[in-house]
C-alpha cells in the first residue's frame, strides 16, 4: 500500500479552460486537492466533466490554463504519472488475460512488481479469473480490472469517470472502500458519478461545472 503526503496539494487547476471547434467545453475554472480529500464533478450532461478528467490524465490538452502535478511538475506527459484514470471504457485489451493486462500496465509505467499482481485482482474480487481474458468478463468485472489498474499504478491521484457504473451493490461498496483506503494514505480523488449515487463516505469537495454552451 502507497503512503502519500496527507494534506500536501496533490493537484492545483489554475483558470483552466477547453475549447473544441472554437467552442467551450468548460472553463475557466479554478481547484486545488490535498492528499486526503475527494473532489466531487457534478453537472448537467455536457457540462464537461469527462473532458476534465481526460484534460487532467494528459490525454487531451488545454487551450489555457495550468495544472500542476505534485509528483511530476506542470508538463502533460507527466500527467499520465501522478494520475491514474479509470473511464467509462475498460481501457485495457480484450484479448489478454487480466494477468497479462495487469502486467502490460507494469511495462509500459516501468513497475514491474508481478508480486502485486494477484493480491490485486483479490482485492477486487478477480479471484479465479487470473487467466480470463477480458473480452469474456462481463460490464462489472472489467470495471473491477480497471480498479485492480488503479491499486497498481501508484499513482497519488485517482480519476474516477462514473467509477459506480456497471457495478452491483457490492461493487459499489467496494469503489467506496478502495476511495477511503486511498485517501487515509494521502492519496486524492476526483470522480463523477450519475445522481443516483452518493459521494464516497470521505472528506469531499464539490465542483460544479456549468454547461457554457449554448445552442445555435
């Protein structure tokens, strides 16, 4: 299990802002949070909320604005490192096994710890399902890949984009308890979750993004 620094900003958003086609997304918006803590994106349907965290996992860039990362600095490579993201797509590759998923992931993040490996996919619930491929789990057990990623990605911050989707109610309880894990380690999360869930029992904040666009 990863200690971070409790309390110490993880991530800080200054006037950050995305535009596609020449139209805002969202911004500019303003954030800073410390290990610890979660941050909870609400809003209407496109309001933006994914296209923040894929701004935020440096898989989109900004037209204006800074993140700054506390483990790797301001650049948008560096991004991939100090945040781990878990979309709505599972994200991995459906003709290896969750093994070899997990391992692949290792690879390309150079931490290479198969030890890890199954005490992973254990806590998620994998159990059993080591040599699956994932192309034959169903919605919630890719989804509980995907969290068995995020426990081996070391990474301080966790974005989670409808982190409750596909998953029954222990598969809820389960996402809750891996927040809280994280966060008494230090480590941050900023999720987006439908209305009908509530907010992980943990200190949370909350960022409203409003829909800026109009129609035409």
């Amino acid at each position: 299990m990863n200690d971070f620094l409790t309390n110490s900003i993880v991530l800080e958003v200054k006037q950050l802002s995305y535009f596609r086609n020449e139209e805002k997304i969202f911004g500019p918006i303003d954030f800073s949070l410390n290990g610890g803590k979660a941050l909870l994106i609400t809003g209407d349907n496109g309001s933006g909320k994914t296209t923040l965290l894929r701004v935020l996992s440096g898989l989109l860039r900004a037209q204006s604005g800074e993140i700054i990362a506390s483990k790797s600095g301001q650049t948008y490579s560096d991004l991939s490192h100090a945040c781990a993201y878990l979309a709505h797509k599972p994200g991995h590759k459906s003709e290896l096994s969750c093994v070899e998923n997990l391992e692949y992931l290792q690879i390309i993040f150079d931490q290479v710890k198969p030890e890890l490996i199954e005490p992973a996919l254990n806590k998620v619930g994998l159990s059993g399902y080591e040599d699956t491929p994932a192309k034959q789990l169903s919605a919630g057990q890719n989804k509980r890949l995907g969290l068995a990623r995020l426990l081996l990605s070391q990474s301080p911050c966790w974005l989670l984009d409808e982190p409750y989707a596909n998953l029954d109610l222990q598969g809820i309880e389960l996402v809750n308890r891996l927040i809280q894990e994280h966060t008494e380690c230090g480590g941050a999360v900023l999720l987006t979750t439908h209305g009908a869930y509530a907010a992980p029992a943990v200190p949370c904040q909350t960022l409203v993004l409003a829909n800026v666009r109009t129609d035409r």
